[in-house]
C-alpha cells in the first residue's frame, strides 16, 4: 500500500511556505476539476488535491502531519502514537518527492484489519462512495456547487471590458453578497468566464464551487456586431449623395468623420478599418457603415421647384426601360 505524501501530490518542498502551498492548491484546482478537466481521473485527483490542501494549509494539521504521517488523524495533542502504530518507521526523505515507510505488523494481521483499526472504516470509502472525503471528525467534506449568473453588458461596456460589480445570491443562507469582476475586453456573447471559489461554500471544508458568468451582449440601436465586424449607417440627403460630402458616425470610440463618395447610392459601404469589435490579443474587426439616402417629407416651393428643374434636365434613369 503506498503512502499518500501530501507534500507530493501538491508538487512542493517539505518546507514550502503557506503561500506556495496555496498557490500550488488553486492551479491544480483549476486544471482537474470536474467541470473543466478531460482526464479520466480527474474527480480523484481533484479530492486527492483538496484533502493534501485541507491538511497542509492548516498550521496544526501540517505540524501533526509531518510528525505521524498517516495516522495524524488519530493523534491527539501530547498523546502516544495509537495502537499498533509502533512498527510504523517513517522515512519522508527530503524535496517533493517524499519517501515511503516500513512497518512490521506481527502476528500475521492483515492489511484491512490493520488499517481499519487505524484510521477508522470510514478512511478508503472516499473512492467508492459519497463524492467527497472523509475529514479527521468523520464528516465527509464536499466540494461546494458551482453557481452560474447571466450579466448582461451593454456593447460598449463588452467591449471595453472593466470592472463590473455583482450581486450575487446564497442559497444556502439566503444572503446576497458583492463581487467585483475584472472583465477582458472583447468578450463574445455566450461566453462563459470562469471564476475559482467564488461559488457556493463547501461543505465540512471543501473547496468552495466555481461561479460561471454566462454572458450576453444587449442589442446596440446604433450598431449591429457580427463576428468582429460592426455594421451601422449614414443617413445621408439626395444632394450629399450626389455631389458627395463630409459626414460624422458613431464607433464604439465616439464620433468620427468619413469621406461620402460622390455618387453614393443607398447601399454602398463604407470600411472603417480597425473600428469594429476587439480581439483579445489581435487587432479589432472593421466598422462597416451603409448608406442611406432620405428625402424630405415635405417639399418648400422652392424645393419644389428645383426638384422639378433637376428632373427636366438630367438624362439618368433609375430604372431600365425608362
């Protein structure tokens, strides 16, 4: 039976400090958690992690620990070593790596009975039964369960990421407690952002659950996102269309003014490079704007007048067969 070096399954030194265990604790954490990990031992190794992390980060249980090894459960402060623990001769060794132990258990006494009479019956059942691990009280610790919220963020506010404050409700104790969120920018709509311990307690000890933000993106009256391209319009009179302009559009960076080509039907587009939607790590979409010709409602005489003139006098034809 090998011995369970709780100093190894975290990946530190003997002698590492409460902060590198810790550290040590959360990046394991993360990568073997059930919700997120593919390893097929995923679930064991993660409350392999959580109890070395439950014994080590507390200054009692490590100093036990480190004196009894396995059966520091069963050591009361001061207290002689339990019975039938005398043959045991710990080796830990030095580093990481840990080392292994002898023992001697006279009297032809098997290994269940052995271990049982230790470290109570209750001490293997954590693989095959409750999920969850047995603490030194008898309770089993449990993981905490993880809370998932939608925040929904304006288009501008998605794209420019920040620090956004939530309110987030307990179930367990009916409170509501706040957490302030350092979102990226360019966060797509869908998107889930994972947060480490930041969802229900756990339970008898356990780690607490994550908290996933599911996020959407409100639709923008202005502009529409597609992929990392933005997509708006330019409203522009029959006149700028044809005779061509200056005009000013909304980005997500404020107002900008573009050139109107002469000639402009309604339609055409015009490319803002580098305006659009950011990538994290790369350079933003375009901003795509379409033009759109309006005509007054009501014409003024002289209007009037002047359409009139102008449809007497020009050759072009919107439609074939005119």
């Amino acid at each position: 039976m090998e011995y369970k070096d709780y100093y190894k399954v975290l990946g530190v030194r003997r002698d590492a400090s409460a902060e590198e265990i810790q550290k040590a604790y959360r990046k394991l954490a993360r990568k073997y958690h059930p919700d997120v990990a593919t390893e097929p031992d995923a679930e064991a190794r993660f409350k392999e992690i959580a109890e070395a992390n439950e014994v080590l980060k507390d200054p009692e249980k490590r100093a036990k620990y480190d004196r009894f090894g396995a059966a520091w459960k069963n050591v009361q402060e001061g207290a002689p070593p339990p019975p039938g623990f005398e043959g045991f001769s710990f080796d830990f060794g030095s580093g990481s790596g840990g080392g292994g132990f002898q023992f001697d258990l006279g009297g032809g006494e098997g290994f269940s009975s052995f271990f049982e009479m230790l470290f109570g019956r209750g001490a293997a059942a954590g693989a095959g039964g409750a999920p969850g691990w047995q603490t030194g009280r008898g309770g089993w610790a449990r993981p905490g369960a993880n809370q998932e919220v939608e925040l929904t963020l304006s288009l501008a506010e998605a794209a420019r990421g920040g620090v956004r404050e939530l309110q987030i409700h307990d179930p367990q104790s009916g409170q509501t407690r706040k957490l302030r969120v350092n979102l990226p920018a360019g966060v797509r709509p869908g998107q889930r952002l994972r947060l480490a311990g930041q969802g229900e307690p756990g339970h008898a000890g356990g780690p607490a659950g994550d908290l996933l933000l599911r996020l959407r993106i409100a639709p923008d009256p202005r502009l529409r996102l597609e992929g990392r391209d933005l997509h708006g319009q330019l409203v522009v009179t029959p006149w700028e269309a044809a005779l061509g302009g200056q005009a000013e559009v909304e980005t997500l960076d404020g107002r900008v003014t573009v050139r109107i080509p002469p000639g402009s039907s309604t339609g055409r587009r015009i490319r803002l490079r580098g305006k659009g939607y950011p990538r994290a790590g790369g350079e933003a979409g375009d901003l795509y704007v379409e033009i759109r010709i309006a005509v007054p409602e009501k014409l003024t005489d002289a209007e009037r007048r002047l359409f009139e003139q102008l449809a007497a006098t020009s050759s072009f034809r919107a439609r074939s067969g005119d």
